[in-house]
C-alpha cells in the first residue's frame, strides 16, 4: 500500500500536465474556429450573384461605377494619363470591410474595355488578425494588356497575400506601379484606413 504522501506527489506532478493539455487544446480550438469562421465568411460573400438581378439594379451599378471614377479622377487628375495606358479597367465604387480579429470584405463592379462596359464583377476578401475596424473605399484596377483583362475575365483571378494598392490621393496615381500587367488604386470613404492591403481578394466575372 502506497504512503500517503506518495499519492500526494503523484496528483500534484500531473496536474502541470493536466494543464498543459487544456491550454494546448484551447489553443487548437481557437485556431481550428478562426479557420471555420473566415471559410465561413468566405463562402457567405463568394454565394453572392456576381451581376445585379435587374436591368434598374445593372444600370445603377454602371451609373454608381462611372460617378466615382470621375470623383477618382477630379480627386487626381494624373488618374487619366495612367487609363491612357490601360487596356481595360474595372471600378468598385463601394467595398465594405470590417470586423474585429476575423473580418471580410465585398464589393460588386463594373469591367470596362476600351472605355465600353463588358460585364460585371464581384469582389471578396477573407482576413484574419488585428482590423482598423469598419472601412468603406473605393476600388480600380487598370489592366495594362489585353492578356491582363482576359485574366481578369476568365473569373479565376486574384491577389497574393502581400499585394497592396495606392491610396489616391493628388498626385499619387502616377506612383501605381503595373504588376503582372495590373495597377490598383483605391480611395477611402469611410473609417481608417491604415494601409492600402489588397492581398487575399479574389475576383468573379459575369459578361453582360
């Protein structure tokens, strides 16, 4: 028969053990739940209808798409020489992001060909860590070739996680550099915008 102060020591060395475990599998779960809720968010924002369901709503996205662009283009006027270069581009006139260590971001476009409406775009973004709480911006990309928009409009296009985008500003559209034949800008309408981070979004296409 065991003492009773060996019965002791051997509850007392395995409760360190114990509760190794516990903040280790705590741990798990908080990384297996954020990994549940950005497929979450992500499949919620990915279910949307890329293109608008009726004509009114197609008509006031193009309506909404063509009014920020010459909003973007008054903000810089150096905006107009960099579409000289471009191929095609496509105008988010309103992205809302947000969310508090897991967040997302949607937004829904209009893809332009040589100055001409083509189709319809929708764009989504998963993001985990810490947020500059609820942003609301404005978003352009200008394809530099014909190659860079069929990319686009083939509906499987999307950015590296460090892809970043100028925020306009007077004067700072010349600074957009074309990487892989693409040029983002983006223009903030609401919240804080600490940096311009466009990794992670993904893109869907719908010809009109």
């Amino acid at each position: 028969m065991r003492k009773p102060d060996e019965r002791l020591a051997r509850r007392t060395t395995a409760r360190p053990a114990v509760g190794r475990l516990v903040q280790e599998g705590g741990f798990m779960r908080l990384t297996t739940g954020l990994a549940l809720v950005v497929t979450v968010v992500t499949g919620l924002l990915g279910s949307c209808a890329t293109a608008p369901a009726s004509r009114e709503d197609k008509a006031a996205l193009v309506a909404a798409a063509t009014a920020r662009l010459q909003q973007m283009r008054t903000a810089d006027p150096a905006l107009g020489a960099l579409m000289q270069k471009s191929y095609g581009y496509a105008v988010f006139p309103n992205v809302d992001k947000g969310g508090l260590g897991v967040g997302g971001a949607y937004g829904r476009g209009v893809v332009y060909e040589r100055g001409q409406p083509i189709g319809y775009s929708d764009l989504t973004q998963g993001t985990v860590g810490v947020q500059a709480g609820g942003q609301s911006f404005s978003e352009f990309l200008m394809f530099e070739t014909k190659a860079a928009l069929d990319r686009f409009t083939a509906g499987q296009f999307g950015f590296t996680a460090e892809a970043s985008a100028v925020v306009l500003t007077s004067g700072t559209a010349t600074q957009a550099p074309f990487v892989d034949g693409v040029a983002v800008v983006v223009q903030p309408l609401s919240g804080v915008m600490v940096e311009a981070a466009i990794g992670g979004q993904k893109f869907t296409y719908q010809a009109k």
